[in-house]
C-alpha cells in the first residue's frame, strides 16, 4: 500500500498581523515547528492559515506555538481546521 500524506490546514484570526514584524515573528516560530508545512498571514484579513501535517503535529501545539509567538491568547480567534485530519 503506497504511503499516502496526510495534510490538514488551520485557520485563525489573529488581530494585530498589520504588524509586519509582529506578522514575521510568527511566522518564523510557526515555520520552525516540526510538522509545520507552510504558513500564510493576510494582513488585511487579520488572518492566519497553518498547513501541517496532522501525524507531527496537534492542534493545540499550533495554538500553543501562536500565542508563545504572539504574547498573548487573547488576541487569537478560534481556529478552523480543514483537510486529512
């Protein structure tokens, strides 16, 4: 049986992304994250897509890994994940 990879992707609002190097911060911790395949911000959406691959890596380590990056919970809507969970 061929090995078949699976890939989810997350999306989120996060306020404050117009902060080019708020935006980059997260997105290099993001980027560094086992697992992690790609990261999008849309700064005028305020939003956040994560592609990942869900055999590396939980939700909540994505969760956990914005708001490291971010300093903060608060600012982070809820995340919607869509693809081969």
């Amino acid at each position: 049986m061929p090995n078949v990879k699976r890939e989810a992707k997350a999306f989120f609002k996060l306020r404050g992304m117009q902060d080019k190097g708020r935006s980059r911060r997260l997105k290099q911790a993001l980027g560094e994250v086992d697992g992690v395949i790609k990261v999008e911000v849309n700064f005028i959406l305020d939003m956040v897509s994560v592609e990942y691959d869900p055999d590396k890596l939980m939700l909540d380590d994505i969760k956990e890994k914005v708001d490291e990056a971010t300093g903060s919970q608060k600012d982070r809507g809820d995340i919607r994940v869509v693809g081969n969970q």
